[in-house]
C-alpha cells in the first residue's frame, strides 16, 4: 500500500459491491437509513448511513456517515470520507464505534466466505481526523 491513499480497510476475495453490502447491512441494524450507489465509471460504490434511529453507542458527530469502495487486485477497498471532525469529548465513543465497525466487518466476510475472503488493514490505515495535529512540535 502507498503512504497516503486513504484506506481504511481492505478485503482479499470479494468485490466492492459485496464489501459494501456488509457495511449497508451493518449500519441498518445500528439505526441507519443507509443509502447506497454503484457506479461503474469511476469504478465504485459510495455508502451514506443517516442515523434515524438513536443508539447510545453512536456518538453525535456519527450521525452522518459516508464511505467509498473501489476494486483492488483481488478484492476491495474502503476509505472512511465523514464525518472528517469529531469534538475531542467524542473522540473515545468514535474509536469504539469504529472498532465495533471493523470488527463486525471482519467477522461477517469470515464468516460467510467460510475464510476464503478476509479483511485486511492497510499498514497505514487512514481515518480523516486521525491526522496529527497542527502546530508547533514540542520540543522533549
């Protein structure tokens, strides 16, 4: 993987529409309306999840969510494109919802593929606000 692209998690032997349809599924039973696009120029799906149902476990600054698929030799992509802020008073409940996401992702592809197919996290996995912060380095 190149420094930079963006991805969050990938998956080896399934496509992008399948990889899609499990997160879709997933964000459902969370409470999301969940819309969902396939596009075949540029090659890629986009899932939007609208939290219409509320949920402790999803922080506020969740309540909109949107995410990218394209193909990848052997698999799939998805880059996590918003929320692209959360309050810093979130940032535990985000983290565990982002866990509870991946988790539930690699367990379902697992699962269902009888481990023929499995989720694999980029060696730089890109989340938009996990960026370091800005300002003047500290000195030690």
């Amino acid at each position: 993987m190149t420094v930079g692209n963006g991805d969050w998690l990938r998956v080896r032997g399934i496509g992008r529409e399948r990889f899609a349809g499990y997160l879709s599924d997933y964000l459902a039973t969370l409470g999301y309306t969940v819309d969902r696009e396939d596009s075949s120029e540029p090659s890629e799906s986009r899932v939007r999840g609208r939290l219409e149902r509320q949920n402790p476990a999803v922080p506020p600054a969740a309540a909109i969510l949107s995410f990218r698929f394209y193909p990848t030799s052997g698999g799939a992509a998805l880059v996590w494109e918003g929320p692209t802020e959360i309050p810093t008073e979130e940032l535990a409940r985000m983290d565990r919802l982002v866990r509870e996401l991946s988790s539930h992702l690699e367990r379902a592809i697992a699962t269902e593929s009888h481990a023929t197919a499995k989720v694999v996290r980029p060696t730089d996995p890109h989340l938009p606000w996990s960026r370091p912060p800005e300002g003047p380095a500290r000195s030690a």
